[in-house]
C-alpha cells in the first residue's frame, strides 16, 4: 500500500490518500497541513480532447501508436482521463481514428485505462459559416441511423457521445434511438431554434458541446440557441476557460446560469496544443499562428484555429477569470465530468487511483504539477 499525503484545495487541511493496486483504499483528512505540501486532488478528466502535444485523433495519419502518444501527452499534463474526439469527415475518415483508438486500447494499457469512450463530433452539424467552425462544410450531413451503427461496429460499441445540430430533419429521431443504446447526444455547432433544440432534449439530448462557441459572429438578441441551451436544466454544458474561446464576463454569466452541478471544463485541445509558440501548417486551418498565451490564430488573422491549452491551463484561467475558487475550478474538471466517465475524477475508496500533486503558483490558481498518479503508478 503506498499513502500520498497533501493539502485538500477546499479546506487547505493535510489529506492522506491510501492507494493499493490500482485503486484508492481509504482517504482521511487531518489536521492542518504543512503549507510545503502539495494540494492533492484526482485527475482531471477532459470529455474533448482532438489532439495535444503535436499528436491528434484525426488526419489520413492516425494511427495506435500516435493515440497512446497522445495519452502519454495528456498523463503528463494532468489530464488522466480524457475522451478522444472524432471529427467532422468522411466515414471513410471517421472509422479509420475510430478504429486507431480501439486498437490503441487493445495494446496499450495506459490508452485502455485513460480512454473510457469516444466522442464524434459530427458531421451532423451546421452549415453555416460560424457555427461550422473549422468543419469542413463538404462532409456535413443530416444523422443517419446506419452510419451510427457502422460506426459502433468500427468502435467495437465505444461510441457513447455524438454531437448534432437538431435543425436536421430526423434529429428527433436519430437522438431516441442513440440514447436509447446508452449514447449521450449532445447539442454543438448549430444554429437550430429554440423549439428544435427542445424537442432533440425531450428525446434525450443531455449535452451542450462547448457552449458559447461554434456560434455565429452575430446572432439575434432573442430567441437564440444559446439562450435556449442556457435555459435547459436538462443539458450539461461544456466550455473551453482558454481566456480566448469565452471572455471573463460571458464565462461568469453562463456559469450562473447552469450552476456549477451543471457545468464542465473542456480542454477541446488540437494537436498543437502543447506545443512551442510559433507559426504552423496545419492540414486544417492552413498556417496558424500559436502564442505564448496559448492563443491559436489562423495567420494574420484574429480568428481562432482552435484550442491549445490543457485541461490544467483552463482550470487556472476559469479561476483567474471568474473568480471562482481553485477548488470549484477543479470540480468542474474532475468530479462533473468524471460522472459521465464512469465514475472518475473522484478521491473515495473503490476509485481508480488516478491523482495530482501540484502546488497553486503564486496566484493561488495555476496548477504547477509535482506528480502525476495514474491506476496507483507514480508518471515521470
């Protein structure tokens, strides 16, 4: 049995984790702490992870070997948990990164513990510029039952997460027959109504995907499908705390109006995420820009080509810009999203003893990482 000791991030008092095997055995607080410990807290887990430290899910390239190099990325990090996402393509595209991270599960045991599921965003979604993103607009098309299936049958059943825009004729239905196997949908890049937005919910629809983001430039004050998604207690809504994809004020408002039960921290991290400031060719987005600020650009450009902080990073910034405590940041990537992960991001016995070591910086916010735990094995 290996004990590791540290700082509960809520109450600062010493916490004493009990690991045996590959799970936790017994947690118990004490006393105060020595304030040289370190803050103790699960791993985090990132419910949309494309790509992180110039390794990505998608690409002609992708193959087992580079997903169990994104794993390794991402461990190191502090991200010990995280949900590959497939992108908007061809089906030919789509079933050959499915079929990559299956095979990365198959023989890479840190890949098969870190990887609980997978999550294809699209191609189902808008298009429209603006809500489209960087998808391409080429491959988008309305759900289709079939593909789903043959998509299921590549994953070997790891597809529990699929992203639409409900304005597609059929979205009602595609929604009930997926959430009806066990799959989450989840509602991103759309610019459906209000109504259509509702009615993929009351069929089952549990998610927003990034929310705020994917969005056009300009939209109508009301209605609009922000409101609409804002508005439904029934959606779980991700967003990105990059301090680029969300400003301070808009992160605030629409953490008060999901509530903090209600709200997950993604990463939606790409490839260069991780990766040293510079200028890059990238197959999508052409040149890009990436700052020291983690501000990935299209060149020249204000636009955004995507997301490039970890999972760690946006904890740090959800605190600096809203305010919130370090430890509610941490809730919002370990515990929320931990439910939809089978349980991770938790510290009580019976729990897989995936945790962080790391100390708040000088700000009381960031996470400088001392040690990562992963299924009861120090990392590094």
């Amino acid at each position: 049995m290996t004990t590791y000791v540290g700082r509960d991030p809520r109450t600062g008092r010493r916490t004493e984790v009990a690991v045996e095997g590959e799970v936790v055995t017994h947690v118990r607080t004490t006393g105060d702490a020595d304030p040289d410990l370190p803050l103790i807290a699960p791993g985090l887990v990132d419910l949309q992870v494309n790509g992180f430290g110039g390794h990505d899910v998608n690409g002609p390239d992708v193959t087992a070997a580079e997903v169990a190099y994104l794993t390794a990325a991402l461990t190191r990090a502090g991200t010990t948990t995280y949900v590959p996402t497939v992108i908007t393509g061809s089906e030919a595209d789509i079933v050959r990164s499915l079929r990559a991270v299956v095979d990365a599960r198959h023989e890479d045991p840190a890949t098969e513990h870190a990887v609980p599921f997978i999550h294809v965003e699209g191609p189902h979604l808008s298009d429209q510029d603006g809500p489209r993103g960087v998808h391409a607009r080429e491959q988008v098309r309305p759900p289709d039952l079939e593909e789903f299936r043959r998509w299921q049958d590549a994953a070997d059943g790891l597809v529990r997460m699929v992203t639409i825009s409900p304005h597609h004729q059929g979205s009602v239905a595609y929604t009930e027959a997926l959430t009806s196997d066990g799959v989450m949908v989840a509602v991103g890049h759309t610019h459906a109504t209000a109504d259509e937005i509702r009615a993929v919910v009351d069929a089952g629809a549990s998610l927003s995907t990034h929310l705020g983001n994917g969005a056009h430039a300009v939209i109508a004050r009301h209605p609009n499908y922000i409101w609409a998604q804002l508005a439904e207690d029934r959606l779980v809504a991700g967003f990105i705390a990059d301090g680029h994809h969300l400003p301070g004020d808009t992160l605030i408002a629409m953490l008060r109006a999901k509530g903090l039960d209600r709200s997950v921290l993604v990463s939606d991290s790409v490839a260069l995420a991780g990766m040293p400031a510079g200028r890059y060719a990238t197959p999508v987005g052409g040149s890009v820009d990436l700052s020291e600020d983690g501000r990935l650009s299209e060149a020249g450009t204000p636009y955004l080509a995507g997301a490039a902080r970890s999972l760690a990073e946006c904890v740090a910034t959800a605190c600096r810009l809203t305010g919130l405590a370090l430890a509610d940041a941490l809730l919002l990537a370990t515990v929320n999203p931990g439910r939809l992960a089978g349980g991770r991001g938790r510290l009580v016995p019976g729990a897989a003893a995936d945790l962080l070591l790391f100390d708040p910086g000088t700000d009381g916010t960031s996470l400088e990482l001392r040690q990562v735990v992963v299924a009861g094995q120090p990392v590094g």
